[in-house]
C-alpha cells in the first residue's frame, strides 16, 4: 500500500514539475468611461452661458467686473480698503447672502436665507459660493455672476434652482474670525 501511494505522490510531482508554464493575467476589457457626446454638450454649455454673461456684462455700464480666476465674475456694491485679510480655510465667517436668475428674479432673498455662519472650505456649498467668500474682505459687499458649473450645476438644488441655471449672488461679509493655524 505505501508503494501505491508513493508511486501516486511521485507521479503527482512530476506532472506538476512542467516549468512551460506561467500563471495567465486576467483579461481587461477596457471600457471607455466618459460619454464623449455628454463631454461635448457640458463644454458646448459652458461656452453658450459664458458668452451670454460676457454679452450682459458688456452692456452693463454701472459696474467694473473683475474675472475672479475660478470661472466666474464680481463686481464690488462696497469695498472695504481699511481691511486687509480675507477669509482663509478654517476661518470663521458670518455673511449674508441673496440669489437671483440672471433676470434678477430673486431666488432666494437675503432675508429668508438669513445671516450664515459659514466656516471656510469645511461646509459644502456650491463651488461659486466657496471661492467668492474668499475674495472678500470684512464689510465688503459684491455681486457674482455665476455660470451654473460654479453654481448648482446639473443637479439643481432640488427646490428652487433647476438644472444648468447661471446664478446672480450677493454677498456681504460681516466678519471674518481668523482661526489659528497649527
């Protein structure tokens, strides 16, 4: 009987001895994941809202409009010269803010949003809303055109806002609390 199993064990070895072979990689299927026709139709979006904007603007002859350098524009209602710091990461800010369409339809009013306090790229607000409070100045007050990329975009804000909605925003600084870094 141990010559049985042994003869078994010896010829198991052997037949598993064939150096030939190597472990096989699993087959990839590569899918492309971006719908190229939804990238088109954003970037064809984007360029209708920005001439549009750009057009408005031009015809606005009250205001100076400064690019911000995050996709969309401002002008200042009152600046603040005496101060010097704007808001920061993990600075405390308290504001108020209003939007409206770009009829200036108001959205939501600046009373019934209240006065915020919004602590510096910790909460999750619209892009636009993120950036332009780090523009301002304690006491300063702005308005921003907002293409709807750096507003609510696609999804809206499932209340008022729908989809791809360039926004007009008001916004005023009451104060900033400077928190230590570490």
């Amino acid at each position: 009987m141990n010559r049985i199993i042994s003869l078994i064990v010896i010829l198991l070895f052997l037949s598993c001895k064939n150096n030939n072979q190597s472990v096989r990689e699993p087959i990839r299927h590569r899918k492309q994941t971006v719908d190229m026709s939804s990238v088109r139709h954003n970037k064809e979006l984007n360029q209708r809202e920005e001439t549009y904007i750009k057009k408005m603007m031009a015809q606005d002859s009250m205001h100076h409009y400064i690019d911000s350098g995050h996709g969309f524009w401002y002008y200042y209602v009152k600046q603040n010269k005496q101060a010097n710091k704007t808001a920061q990461a993990g600075d405390k800010v308290l504001l108020n803010y209003e939007l409206s369409d770009l009829s200036h339809h108001i959205i939501y009013s600046a009373d019934s949003i209240g006065q915020k306090t919004y602590w510096v790229d910790h909460e999750n607000y619209f892009r636009g809303f993120r950036e332009a409070v780090k523009l301002l100045k304690t006491g300063e007050i702005a308005v921003f055109i907002l293409p709807s990329n750096a507003a609510y975009g696609f999804h809206g804000d499932e209340k008022k806002i729908g989809t791809n909605i360039p926004l007009i925003m008001t916004l005023k600084i009451l104060k900033i609390d400077k928190q230590k870094t570490k």
